[in-house]
C-alpha cells in the first residue's frame, strides 16, 4: 500500500512539471517581437529566393558577353562506303582507279567565339537584370515594414486584451464583496433580495465580460505566436510601456514628402522602370548585326583514305536576320508597352501613397483627441460612482443608480487603456505609409 501511495506521489509531481512547462511564458518588448517576426518570415522567405532568381538572371545576362568554346567528337562506323576521289582518278594516283573504302571515320572539333559587337543588347541586358536585383532587393525591404506593422497589430491586440483582463478582474473582486456584503444586509433586513439580486447579475456581467477578454487574449496570443514563429503554447507577455512609445506629430506635408523619399515599393517601382528602358534598347538592338571573332581546330580521321590534323582556322564572322527588314519587332513593341504600363504604375502609385498618408495622418490625430476624451470620460464616470456610492451608502439612490455607475466606470476606464493602445497603434501604421517605420 506504501508502495502504491509512493507512486501515485511521484506521478502527480511529474504530472504538476509537465502541466507547468506545458506552457512557457515570454515577455517581449514590441521590438523583440518585430524582430522575431521578420526572423521568422515565410513571405521573407519567398523574397529571399526571388532575389536569388533575380541575381541568377543577372549572371546569365553577364555570361553572354564571355566566349563560347564548345568541344565535339564523333566516331563512326561505316558499312561498304565507297569513296571515288575524282581529281586522284583523273591524274592517275590512284592505284587502277580504284575507289577507297573506309570502314570508319573518326571526327573532332574545337570551336571559340568571341562576341564583339551586339548593337548593345548584351550591355543592356547587364544594367536591365542589374535593376531587377534592386528591385527585388527593395521589395524585400518594404515586406518587412509591412511584417513590422502586422507584428505591432497583433502586439496592440494582445496588449488591449491583456489590460482589458487586469481591469475587468479588479473590479470583479470588488463586485463579489460587494456581493458578500449585500448578502449580509440581506440577512440582516437592512436590504431588499431583489436588490442583491441586482448586485450578483452585475457580477454576472462581469464575469461574461472577463470570459470574453480571456477569449480574445488567447486567440490573439496564438495569431503572435504564429506570426513570431514560436511554438502555440508560448504565452506572451506585453511591454507595459508599450501605449507610451507614440511622438508628437508633425504637419501633414513632412508625412507625404518623407514618404516619397523613403517608400521602398516606390523606390522598386522605379528600378523596374530603368529595367525596362534598358530593356526596351536591347530589342532595338535585335535588329542590327552581330559580330563575333571565331575560332577552330579539326581533326579527322579516316583509315586508309583521309587524315587530317593542325586545321586551324581563325576569323571574323557577321551574323544578320534578313527577316528583320519585313518583320515587325514585337519584342520591342512589348517592352515599350512595359514602360508605359510601369509609367502609369508609377502615377497611380504616387497618388495612392498622398491618399494613404492623409488617412493615416487623419487617423492618428483623432486618436491622440480621443485619448483626452476618454481621460476626461473616465474622470466624470469614476466621480460620479464615488457620489452614488455615497449617496446610496446615505440611502439616497436605488441600487439600479449604483450599478449603472459601476458599469459606466468600468468601461470608461477599459475604454482609456484602448484609446492610447490604438492611438500608439495609428501612429506606428503613418509611419509605414511614410516607409519610416523603425526596424531595429
């Protein structure tokens, strides 16, 4: 019996260890979190490999301005060739005129060309895939803005949840001794039941509310965990000074001009421009000539009939399409179809980015002025539940006035903590439409 008692013992201690470590908790800085996230990116990820396609293409356009040097040999064996040499039978070398007849040939060359001259398409298609690196390079960097604001999103929600929870629990703890007080006023005849039913179905409804906070803490735990790359069971924990970190804002022009100087998609948008330019005057090029310095050696061997060996050859060669005189070059129609295509990107663009900017401006100037109004809010909602307290306590309000001063305060106050969480949330998302959002 000890035994098993000793058992049972152990396996509720192991039990208890496992149950703790079942979830870890962490507590990280907004900054910590936005790192986290950009380490742990699946879309930095895909990026990483478009820049490596990107970079590869710029190697190939590169590879075409170094020579060619190919190597061929071939062996074959023939059946009852017959090979008759005219001028050999007419000078009489040969032997009664008879005809050679070789049962194999061996053959090898050696071939070298060197472009020289390409009307410029292979120099344009070096700058071309050198834009398209930046291009990708930038792209890259306004994803991870875009990552920074997603993580401080979810970071903002798992905060309000958080804080709305703490609220929410204080003043649960309050509202059920209440409850036990009332219950003792209930005994002793000094209140009405109805009154203190009043008084549990309030704490009822804070519990509801708590059960709710508790529900979205938890789902936008796991959104973080997903998005910083931890395992789901990790529990986050907030910078409290999170709701303090937002700056004084500067007029609007600032906001629009950092924006066009720093937006990375704007920046990518214009290299994509140069690479198309670039491409644009390499199709041109198709149709002009090619010149190319060339090379070779063969070597042949036929047993009993030919042999050849030492045949090297060195020249000059000019390569031109006739068809280009009759045919349209669509390469070039497509490629200044591509620039008038990025061209209008490009305005669009623009315009979107002064529209973004001024909402984002908007949005986080209403959120500093309703921080001052919920502040001033919960101000008047907590006075005015210490004079009903005091006046009910006095027996000069209903227990119905006393309750809805407790459920004014306790939003008004949940209200202020949201109003500065969103408030520092705006001012983070102006700051991306700016490109300026920090990454440290």
């Amino acid at each position: 019996m000890k035994k098993i008692n000793n058992t049972v013992i152990a396996l509720s201690f192991f039990i208890g260890i496992a149950n703790t470590n079942a979830q870890e908790k962490k507590t990280l800085t907004l900054d910590e979190a936005v790192q986290l996230g950009i380490q742990n990116s699946k879309n930095l990820k895909i990026d990483a490999a478009k820049i490596e396609e990107a970079t590869a293409d710029l190697l190939d356009a590169k590879n075409k301005q170094l020579p060619d040097f190919k190597l061929s040999a071939s062996y074959m064996r023939l059946t009852n060739a017959k090979v008759d040499i005219k001028f050999l039978n007419e000078s009489g070398s040969g032997e009664g005129g008879g005809m050679a007849a070789p049962k194999s040939v061996f053959l090898g060359q050696a071939n070298l060309s060197m472009p020289l001259y390409a009307g410029g398409r292979i120099r344009y298609g070096i700058e071309s895939a050198k834009y398209l690196v930046e291009a990708s390079k930038l792209s890259t960097e306004n994803d991870k803005i875009s990552i920074a604001y997603n993580v401080a999103q979810a970071y903002n929600n798992l905060f309000k949840a958080n804080q709305s929870i703490k609220v929410l629990e204080e003043n649960l703890t309050a509202s059920q001794k209440r409850d036990e007080t009332f219950l003792k006023l209930e005994n002793n005849g000094v209140i009405a039941r109805n009154d203190r039913l009043k008084a549990n179905l309030q704490t009822s409804n804070i519990e509801l509310q708590l059960l709710e906070a508790k529900n979205n803490y938890n789902i936008a735990n796991i959104n973080m965990d997903l998005l910083l790359g931890l395992p789901e069971t990790t529990e986050i924990e907030v910078d409290q000074k999170y709701i303090d970190e937002a700056e004084e804002i500067k007029p609007v022009d600032y906001y629009v001009n950092t924006a066009k100087e720093n937006r990375k998609d704007l920046q990518a948008l214009d290299q994509q421009r140069k690479a198309a330019q670039m491409g644009t005057k390499a199709a041109k090029a198709e149709n002009y000539p090619t010149v190319a310095l060339t090379g070779g050696y063969i070597a042949a061997d036929a047993p009993k009939f030919l042999t050849v060996y030492n045949a090297v050859n060195v020249g000059v060669g000019i390569s031109y399409n006739l068809a280009n005189l009759w045919k349209q070059n669509s390469a070039f129609k497509q490629s200044q179809a591509r620039e008038m295509q990025l061209e209008a990107t490009n305005e669009l663009l623009n315009d979107n980015i002064k529209l973004d900017v001024n909402r984002e401006y908007q949005n986080t100037d209403y959120s500093k002025k309703r921080i001052a109004v919920y502040e001033k809010s919960a101000e008047q909602a907590n006075e005015n539940y210490r004079i009903t307290k005091n006046k009910y306590d006095n027996g000069l309000a209903t227990m119905t006035e006393l309750l809805d001063a407790d459920a004014a305060q306790i939003s008004a106050n949940v209200g202020v903590i949201n109003a500065k969480a969103d408030a520092a949330l705006a001012y983070r998302k102006l700051l991306q439409t700016t490109g300026t959002l920090t990454i440290k």
